[in-house]
C-alpha cells in the first residue's frame, strides 16, 4: 500500500510520542479561557504523565485532520512565575 506524504503526517501525529517538542494534541470539544497572567487564550489538555498543561491557541496548527497546539508555558511572557514551588 502507497501512502501519501499528508497521509503519512497524519499518521505521524495520531502518536502524541511523535509530537515535535512542546506540542499537543488539542482535545476534542475544549473549551477556550484565558491565561491569568497575560489574558491569552489558552485550552487545558493533560500530558501523557498525567500532568495539566495549557496550550496556547496562538499557535494552533492543523495537521490533516487533528489540531495541535504548543504549550503555553513556551510563550507566556509570566511563565517563570508559574512553576511549582
């Protein structure tokens, strides 16, 4: 079977481990709120830990079918004050 090169980024990124860094996929039917340090918008997903992580909406990408979206804690201008303490 030949598949195309959309059909192989495609499958590429149904495997959250094939990601390019800081990357996720946006969930399904999540809702939009706003960073409590620079009002961006952001969505809530979790990390294949477990862990809560906000993306940024800013930079939402498509990727044939699925959404993806960087974490905001990459581009927030406050992100060193929200860190565990």
């Amino acid at each position: 079977m030949t598949t195309t090169h959309e059909q192989q980024s495609v499958m590429a990124f149904d495997d959250p481990d094939l990601l390019p860094p800081y990357t996720f996929l946006l969930p399904a039917n999540a809702g939009i709120t706003q960073c409590k340090s620079c009002n961006a918008d952001i969505v809530w997903t979790k990390t294949p830990s477990g862990a809560d992580v906000p993306l940024s909406m800013a930079t939402r990408a498509q990727i044939g079918t699925r959404w993806t979206a960087v974490s905001h804690f990459r581009d927030c201008p406050h992100a060193s004050g929200w860190g565990k303490r």
